[in-house]
C-alpha cells in the first residue's frame, strides 16, 4: 500500500470508502450506513497516514494496533483495509452473506489481521489497554487506536477502562469517540445524555482533544497531538455528522441502522462523486 | 481393609494458596507471564507474583469487567495473562466480556475463581459461586478445570498455562484434605480413578473428592464396592473414563459443590446417555442459595459432606437392582 499525508490525495480515499459503504450496504440489504459514514475520515487518515502497519505482514510484533469498538461501523473498517490490501477490494459486496469474509460485525476468525473481534458495545477500550500494556512491557513502539461510539460510552466499562487508563498513565493509547450525536433509537441528548461529554473524560484523568472529525486537516493534526502528549492517555472527541457525505442520511436517525433503497444507493453515489 | 486406606486425607492447604504458588513459579520461569487482579490480591494469593513481579502485576481496581478484557489485550498480544478474582464475581460480572474478547476470538488467557462454592462460609451467598462451572462450560473452546487439592492445583495451573486456549481454573478459599503426592502425574482432559469398586461409581470435583473419598469406607461397610473418580477437567469431559464406569459399574453418582442443573453431572449424563446407559443420581446443590455460617457449619446444613455422598450412593443401588 502507499501511505500519504497529502490532503487531497487522502480525501480522495474518503470518496472511495463512501462509495463502498453505500454500495456495499445496499447490495446487503441491511448494516448501519449513519455510523460508518460519520467515521470514514477517522478511519481512513489512520490507515493511510498514520497508523505503523504493513498489510503485508500484518503480524509484525511491532505494529500499531487498531480497534473498531464500535463494531456495527464494519463498513468502514472494511471498506479501508480492503484499500490498504489486506482484503480483496471485489468481495466487498458480500457483506453479510453466508461464508463472506466481511461478516455483519469484525469477525477475527475470518479476517486475522483484525485486532479484535467487535460488535457487543463497551469492550474496546479495555482490550486496547491491555495491548497497550502488553506494548509497554515490551519496550515497543506500538500505539493503540479505539474508535469509539458516543453512544457506545454510555456502557460502563467504558468509564472502568478511563479510570485505568488514567491511573496507569497509559499513554500509548488514543481513544477516538465518533461524536455523531446519534444511537439507534434517535439523538443521544434524548436517550441518555453525555454531556459535559469532555469535562467527564477530563475528570478521568484524559488529555482531551477536540475537533471536526470529517475534516482530514484537523483529523491529522488531533492524532499528531494524541501522539505528542505523555503521562496520560488521550481521547479525541471527534465532532462528527452521522451519515456524512450523502445529504438524506446526515443527521437522520433512520439511517442508524437501515440499508439504501437500490434507488437511495444511485442518488447517493452521485452525491459522494 | 477400607478402600481409601492409601488415602490420609490429612487436611492440607486451600486450593487458591497452590494457585498463588504455581503462578509465583511460572512468573519466575517465563517472564511472558502476566497477571491481572481486582482487589483481591490478597485473597487470590496473587499477591505473591505481584510482590516478585510488581512490573508485570496490573491492578484493575475493583472493576471485573474491565479486568477480562485488559488480561484478553494482554493475551491478544502474546502475553501468556492470568486474570483471577473470586469466581462469583470474575465469572457474573465479567461473563459478557469472556464471551466476546475471549471465547468468541479464541484469546489465549487464563481466568481463575477463588472462593467457590459454598465453603467459603461466613461471607454468603452473594460471594458463594455456585453457577461458575455452568458459565465458563457455555463459553466455547473454554477448558474447565476444578482440581481437588494443592497437590493437583499447584500442577494444574502451571499446566493449563502452557495450553493454547482459553481456560477457566476453579479454586476454593478454605484448606481441604490433601489426596495426592507429589510424584502424581496429572494431564488436564484425563481424570483420576482413586479407589475400584464393581458396585457404583462416584464421580467428584473440587473438595467433594475427598468427601466422595471418605463415603468410600461408609459403603464399603454396607457391603457396596465403589469406584471413585476425579474428574479434575470438566471441560472437555473425560469420556472413556465415564462410558467405562457406566458399563463396569452400572451406577453413577456425580457430586459437587455447584447447582446440579447446570454442573458436572449433567456433563456426565450426557456421556452416559450416549454410550452406556445407567442409573444416575446427582448430589450437590439445589435450586437455592445458601447462607452464612461456619463453613463447616454451612456444608452441614446443605449436605455438602460424606454422609450425604453416601446417602446418595444408596439411592442410586437401590434403584439399580
């Protein structure tokens, strides 16, 4: 694969993971478009610019780590190793499909270059922990990524895992909240409210990082910033907007958790480019 | 001669001391060992690996579910991690977790339960861990083992720390009777036949050996031959050991300290009804919860002893002629 900083050449990437996921969804009938387009940036500018990773030798010891908590948003994470190489780009349309490689939720028994097996809320950030942990024992350069949901933080591990993270002075790990406003039963501020969603990680003891999570720029300078701060661990509460990139799924509930129309997929292709 | 006759049963150490002694070992033999611990160090005896080994010892607070998923990162990284707690809590708190970063992704780690059963006594039934075998035997690809006394446990957990697959270790908090000798050899899958006897057959986990062992000599004395068995790894069940008992003795009497519905017994029910049909009884506790006490106060009043084993093993002859 060939790793960028460059801007444009990374939103271009961005592009062709939106189309992925709109059309990879679509032919599946059903997955949660809304989660997977809010992250594409998120996901994408780790991959492609930040992350240390070699897809081809996925299990160099020395790697960064990366987990999906959020494990319903598999179209992204999908959609982004299959550009990077690990996985064939033309099987994408198999989504959820009996004996597909890109099963409902990241499946490590069918992908193994995936850290982890996701797609039961709350459980990621420990696991990144302990690699982080483990990392740390080995004296190796390893960062660990977990992309979280802003819903998912509602689950208490979660907030088990800050006070960790804090006391440890884990400080090779970065936490990454899809801040999309959004769960599945509609806006977060009705369900179960976060706020003040970065005093609370702050009190926890985590350097807290604000920004536009679909703006590449300021998603690459966030995650330069996480890398730069030692003694505590980072968490980046990227300000996202749920569907992005397609106009009728942006801020829209609905497509939380529901598949395209054949009819929805074209307009949204066009839209995305 | 009474059957157990090579059996002492002098009481010796808790099975949970023998785990905090095999992990201090294996922390000094492979510094790939690492253990996780939620404020229970010193009741799991893994204090004594975090005293030699403060810089591979992670203290999770008392925050269980946390703990699973740390110890599965650890192991996802190929640590060979350790995660202990009392079982009532490491196997109901963090149930959700085992499942989904370790059972589901097949991550190597190893999660002990002390205080199991209902020997722990005067605490009660809100630490007394008498689902943990159901739970960890529904988590697949888990290995399950309950071992007897600090003879077997000490081998055990160092042996289960060599083994490629997730495993659960049940250990209890008070002393028991010691069955073993140091030169026994114990192979996790493999279970352990103690006495032979033509009449009927007990089978047993964890302290209920030792009871199984002593009902031994009680029923020899009524004229009753009995083969006992220590069934060290519930999971996967010794089943030639089991199809061998029901067709050489045509009785079977599981016992132990765990619900009957979902322990052990069933395990071998299900053995025996797909190979050599026989009479079957099951010992152990029923659909209750029970109560403080004096340890041995509580297992007297739930029947957690010999006299009961026995009571049991009459049940099963009767009905077998």
């Amino acid at each position: 694969m060939q790793k960028t900083s460059n801007v444009r050449e990374l939103e271009q990437i961005c592009q062709k993971v939106r189309r992925h996921i709109v059309t990879m969804i679509t032919e599946a009938k059903s997955g949660h478009p809304g989660g997977s387009l809010s992250a594409v940036e998120i996901v994408t500018t780790l991959f492609f610019d930040v992350l240390r990773h070699d897809p081809a030798n996925p299990t160099w010891a020395e790697r960064d780590r990366f987990i999906l908590s959020k494990g319903h948003a598999a179209p992204v994470l999908y959609s982004v190793m299959a550009e990077c190489g690990y996985t064939p780009v033309e099987t994408l349309n198999s989504l959820r499909t009996i004996d597909s490689i890109y099963q409902g939720h990241p499946d490590r028994r069918f992908i193994p270059s995936l850290e982890a097996s996701t797609g039961s809320l709350g459980v990621g950030l420990s696991l990144g922990l302990g690699m982080a942990e483990a990392a740390r024992l080995d004296k190796s350069p390893t960062r660990v990524y977990v992309v979280l949901g802003d819903g998912e933080i509602q689950e208490g591990q979660i907030w088990e895992a800050a006070m960790y993270g804090a006391f440890h002075k884990v400080d090779n790990i970065l936490a990454i909240v899809d801040d999309n406003l959004i769960q599945l039963d509609g806006w977060v501020k009705d369900i179960m409210a976060l706020d003040p969603l970065a005093d609370k990680w702050r009190a926890f003891g985590w350097h807290v990082i604000e920004a536009n999570g679909n703006d590449v720029t300021a998603v690459q300078k966030a995650y330069a910033e996480a890398a730069a701060t030692k003694g505590k661990p980072s968490v980046f509460l990227a300000h996202t907007i749920k569907g992005k990139g397609v106009s009728f799924m942006e801020n829209n509930p609905k497509f939380h958790g529901m598949a395209p129309t054949k009819e929805e997929c074209a307009l949204a292709l066009k839209e995305i480019g | 001669m009474a059957a157990n006759g090579k059996y002492e049963l002098k009481l010796g150490a808790a099975t949970r001391e023998a785990f905090g002694n095999a992990l201090l070992e294996l922390g000094k033999e492979n510094p790939n060992v690492v253990v996780c611990d939620a404020d229970l160090a010193k009741s799991t005896f893994t204090h004594l690996f975090q005293k030699s080994f403060p810089e591979r010892f992670f203290s999770c607070g008392i925050a269980e579910a946390n703990m699973v998923s740390i110890g599965a990162g650890l192991a996802a990284s190929g640590k060979i991690a350790f995660v202990a707690s009392f079982s009532a809590f490491v196997l109901n708190k963090g149930f959700e977790q085992l499942r989904v970063t370790v059972a589901y992704p097949k991550v190597n780690l190893k999660v002990v339960g002390t205080h199991s059963g209902i020997s722990i006594g005067e605490d009660g039934p809100s630490q007394m861990s008498v689902e943990d075998i159901g739970l960890a035997c529904s988590l697949a690809g888990f290995t399950v083992i309950s071992p007897a006394d600090e003879v077997s446990c000490f081998a055990l957990v160092k042996a289960a720390a060599y083994l490629d697959s997730p495993v659960f270790i049940r250990a209890g908090r008070v002393k028991v009777a010691t069955i073993y000798t140091a030169d026994q050899n114990f192979e996790i899958g493999k279970s352990i036949q103690l006495t032979d006897g033509k009449d009927l057959t007990i089978i047993a986990h964890g302290m209920m050996v030792a009871e199984a062992l002593k009902a031994v000599d009680v029923l020899a004395a009524e004229g009753i031959a009995v083969r006992v068995i220590d069934m060290h790894t519930i999971k996967p069940v010794d089943r030639d050991a089991i199809a061998k008992a029901a067709a050489e003795t045509g009785a079977i009497v599981v016992t132990e300290e765990h619900f009957t519905a979902t322990g052990l017994g069933v395990r071998v029910a299900q053995v025996v009804a797909e190979t050599n049909p026989c009479v079957m009884e099951f010992h152990g506790m029923g659909d209750f919860y029970a109560e403080s006490g004096t340890p041995e106060q509580v297992l007297t009043k739930f029947h957690m002893n010999a006299e009961a084993v026995a009571a049991t093993a009459r049940r099963a002859m009767k009905r077998k002629k």
